[in-house]
C-alpha cells in the first residue's frame, strides 16, 4: 500500500496537471470504487473547477473551488495516470474528462481502492493523527504514548501518526537503533529524540526519490519509485546489514512483516540508554 511519500510525490505530481481545471464528465466503471452513493458522487464532482489538490496521511485530497471535496486512497494497486497504458485498461474504475479534453484515470487491479465525498475538507479523514514530517510533532506524540504495544505496531496505527507504514516504520527504527518490538510506552528519552529526529528524514528523502515501488505503485506519469534500492532493511531478510554485517532477521508483529538488525536493534531497559 502506497504510504506517505508515494502519495506525496502522486499529490505533487497531480498538481500542475489538474488544478484549475473544470471537470466535464465522470465514467465510472465500477461503481463500488466509490464509497457512499456513486449517483451523489457524479453529480457533486461534475463540473467542479479544482482549486487545490493535498494530502492528509495516505490520503489523496481534490477540492473544489465551491468547497467540493473528495479523497481518493489508493490502498494496494491504485493508482492515478494522465495517460492510460494499453495493459491498464481491463483495470480502468474510474475516468475523470477535463473541460480541456485532458483525462485523469483511476486504475485498480484488485478494486481495494476508494474515492470518498465528503461535506468538506475540514470534516475529511476524521481520526487521523498528527503528520509526521517535523521532529517536533513527532516527539510529542512519542512522549505522550501509553500504550504497551510494540513501537511498530504504534507507528504503524493512523490515530497515532498518519501516514506511516511498514516499509518507512522499519527503516526509520533501524535508523534509530530501536528492536520493533520494545513497548512504546517504554521508550526512553533517547530513544524517543532519536526515533523522532529520523522519522521525518526518512520520510523526505525517500519523497525526493519519488517514493519505493515493490510491486504495483507508480507515479502519475506512470513512473516507478526510486527509493527501493536505498533501503537498508525492509525487504532484505537474510541480507547483511549495511551498518554491522550482521544477517538482518525478519519476524511477524500482528500481523505484518518487520525486518530489523539484531545487533543493531537490540532490546534495551529504559534505564540503561541515557
């Protein structure tokens, strides 16, 4: 699933190709890639100029200039292209025609994606947590965490940071030198400065590389990321770690994949990192 610098890169990318256009026709194609009523989704969006186009967590915003505003979340293998690839088509849900002849495709090979209305863009999104792109922000919301569960799990929970998934959670604890397992609310004062300082920097330089293609994500120009090959552990289960040598293990946390260093990573007491 596309997480914080994917959807990034796909906002900034839509930008200057949508934004003040007027939307002329809607054809939807799959009706249940629309959350809510497919008929109110086309008569709200029809004829909307877009006057800004931004992102909340993993969330694709378009808003209107009369105040319209939609989301779309990508999830697995959405995406948004200006030009329609021929082995795309039997995957097109949804086609968006501009007042200037240009056209904007949802694609959707295994139909988990979603557009969503909303009555504006201040009541979008409802439940998400703070983003996670200033240290600051992000050290807050550690100080304050009280829950037992595994610092990966609450970095990957929205309502705690938004935005945040497997591959940039497990990079940015590598980073820090914090086992994914350690409680959250255990975290000491470093561990909580360091895990806060490389959140945001993981995060905006894998931005600056148009964000990590695995399998499915591709920019709007119908691009794969670059930032796989600058990972230093997700996806590289019995690989050397690139700080120590040492075989980077994979384990299962409710769930999900984590990858990590053992040596690197390794669980410590509160009291003995000061």
């Amino acid at each position: 699933m596309p997480e914080l610098p994917e959807v990034e890169t796909i906002v900034r990318q839509l930008r200057p190709q949508i934004e003040g256009k007027t939307i002329s026709a809607l054809r939807l194609f799959w009706p249940r890639s629309v959350e809510g009523v497919p008929k109110e989704f086309r008569h709200r969006v029809r004829g909307m100029a877009v006057a800004a186009v931004a992102r909340r967590g993993k969330y694709i915003g378009v808003e209107g200039a009369d105040g319209t505003f939609f989301t779309v979340h990508l999830r697995m293998t959405g995406k948004l292209v200006m030009e329609l690839g021929a082995a795309d088509r039997r995957h097109l849900r949804l086609q968006f025609t501009f007042t200037d002849g240009t056209k904007l495709y949802f694609v959707d090979a295994r139909k988990f994606g979603r557009l969503h209305l909303w009555p504006c863009r201040g009541e979008s999104c409802p439940g998400l947590g703070p983003e996670p792109l200033r240290a600051e922000t992000v050290r807050r919301v550690l100080k304050h965490l009280k829950t037992k569960r595994p610092v990966k799990s609450a970095l990957l929970d929205q309502t705690i940071l938004a935005g945040i998934g497997n591959i940039y959670a497990d990079e940015a604890l590598f980073l820090a030198g914090t086992h994914p397992l350690t409680p959250a609310a255990s975290l000491s004062d470093g561990q909580q400065r360091r895990l806060a300082s490389v959140i945001p920097q993981v995060l905006r330089q894998a931005i600056r590389r148009r964000g990590t293609t695995l399998r499915n994500y591709r920019t709007v120009a119908d691009e794969s990321g670059e930032n796989r090959e600058h990972l230093n552990v997700y996806g590289r289960a019995g690989e050397p770690c690139p700080a120590c040598g040492t075989a980077i293990d994979k384990i299962r946390i409710n769930g999900r994949s984590s990858h990590y260093c053992p040596d690197c990573q390794k669980m410590r007491s509160v009291t003995s990192d000061k």
